[in-house]
C-alpha cells in the first residue's frame, strides 16, 4: 500500500480509509469486503428467482476487480448487497472483517457511510451545486470527515486537484465535460476516506480517451489502499483491472487472463455493441478539457 507524499505537501494517503481494518499486511490482510456462500433470491407469488447462487467472493485492499456478465446475470444485485444496499437471503457477509449480514438499517446505514464510496454510470451530480459542493455533500451527513465545515471544504478541494479539477473547482455540472463530471464522481465517492468504491459502469457513458483517464485514476486510488469493484460490459475496464470475476446465471468465476472477454470494445475503431451516442462523452458541446466546440472555456 503506497504511503507516498506529494512534493505540494498534502496528506499522505489521502484517499485511504482511515480504521486498521482495512491496512494491508501482505497475503494475510484481512478482505475489505467478503461473501461467504451468499444467495440472493426475489420470490414472487408464482415463482423464485435466484439473482445470486451460493457466491464466494473477496476484495484484498487496493485491489481492483472488474465483473462482468451478459445482462441480467446477477452484477447488479451483486453490487448492492456488496453496498449494503440489498441483504443476502443466505450466506453471511463481511466488511472490514465485520459480520455486517444481520446489522440492522441504521447500522448498515451507518457502516456504508463510513466504509464504501458509490461512482454510478449517469454521475448523479446535484446540477444546482458546484463541483466543491458536490464532493462535500456526504460529509454533510453523520459518519461524515470530521471537522468543520472548513475542513470538508478544504478536503473536497483536494481530492477535485488530485483528479486534475482543481481549475473546476467552483463550476457547476453544465459547465462540465462527462469526463469530468466522472471525475467529481470520484472525488464525491472518496471524500469520507472509504475502503471500497464500488463502481457502475464507470465507463458506460464515456469515449474511449476519457474512459481510460477515468480508469487511470481508479488505479491510482487504488495504489493508494482503497480498493475498487467496478460492474461493466466495457472490455477497457478488465484492462485496468487486476482480475476479472464473471457472473453467469448467478453463479461467480474467476475469469483467466487469457480467456476471450465478449465484451464491448472500440480498440479497433468500430462501435461497440452499444450505440455510438451512448458514449459521448457530453451532450452539452462541451469536451474533456473544458472547452466547448469553438474552443471558449465554459
């Protein structure tokens, strides 16, 4: 785990989760998050269905693993119940080495503020706050950075610099690129020190060249202790990753390196399977540096 400062002088591993759970200590380093045998199942009147089938699956600190799967294969309910957004119907479940299957909403409320950062395809930006704001806004709630207000200001401003915004600090999301708007995104997910980032389609509404900037930087918060699971259809992701789980049926695998992925790509310079208008990367003429069409910053 990098424990790196800057020449500027800023925090040392200012992305990491501050509790001891989450330290690395080589390959005894207890799993940020785990599933143990999980099964997840949505019953109706006339009939079940399984969305997960007895998982096993674990995180180790700084660890970045893209899922994968056709649609439908279970990657969503695998993302919320690893976001203590959906509980397990068997199986148990741990955070931090910390039984949290059972915990009741407040405390899984409460463990999921101090412990996991969401990044999500559409960015989900408030349009009437600016970038700062944006990122502050988790600290608003309890379990939140500690401190004053100045500080949660303060730190929001130096996550934005670090993923290269500090010159957007003050613009509101029309006057942002979807490159930079995902990279507020990150800045939001990290802004409480968590241990886990879990990952939407992170890449799904963005062109390639700002995909694998985004990408650059989620293997950059990992260097830094923070782990990353990242749901997606988009090959590039398995690229940046460090392993690739694929989910079929509900059923977990690990996928070997070698092994063809089936996934969408533009490497070659041809459209993927999705159209070519989902990955602008900004419907508002607005490119990735900030300027618009005719050059003018926003």
């Amino acid at each position: 785990m990098s424990d790196r400062r800057r020449e500027d002088g800023p925090e040392p591993s200012a992305y990491r989760a501050t509790t001891d759970a989450a330290s690395d200590e080589g390959d005894g380093a207890t799993a940020v998050v785990e599933l143990r045998g999980v099964t997840k199942e949505y019953r109706s009147a006339s009939e079940t269905v399984v969305a997960l089938d007895d998982v096993d699956f674990a995180v180790r600190p700084g660890e970045f693993v893209a899922v994968v799967g056709p649609s439908g294969s279970g990657k969503s309910t695998m993302l919320n119940v690893l976001g203590l957004l959906d509980v397990p119907t068997h199986g148990e479940q741990y955070l931090q080495g910390r039984d949290v299957t059972d915990l009741t909403d407040a405390d899984q409320t409460d463990a999921r503020k101090r412990a996991i950062g969401f990044v999500f395809q559409d960015f989900h930006l408030i349009p009437t706050l600016t970038a700062t704001e944006n990122v502050e806004l988790p600290t608003l709630f309890d379990g939140g950075v500690a401190g004053s207000d100045e500080d949660a200001t303060a730190r929001a401003r130096d996550l934005l610099s670090r993923v290269g915004l500090g010159d957007r600090l003050d613009h509101d999301p029309t006057q942002l690129s979807g490159g930079q708007k995902q990279r507020v995104a990150i800045a939001r997910a990290l802004v409480n020190r968590p241990a886990l980032v879990l990952a939407d389609e992170p890449t799904g509404n963005l062109d390639r060249e700002t995909g694998t900037t985004i990408l650059e930087e989620f293997r950059r918060i990992c260097d830094d202790g923070v782990s990353v699971v990242a749901v997606t259809h988009d090959d590039l992701v398995t690229r940046f990753a460090d392993r690739t789980v694929e989910l079929v049926d509900g059923v977990v695998r690990e996928r070997e390196a070698s092994e063809p992925s089936g996934l969408a790509t533009s490497a070659d310079g041809g459209e993927d399977e999705t159209d070519a208008g989902d990955h602008e990367d900004s419907h508002d003429g607005t490119t990735d540096d900030g300027t618009d069409d005719h050059g003018d910053r926003p």
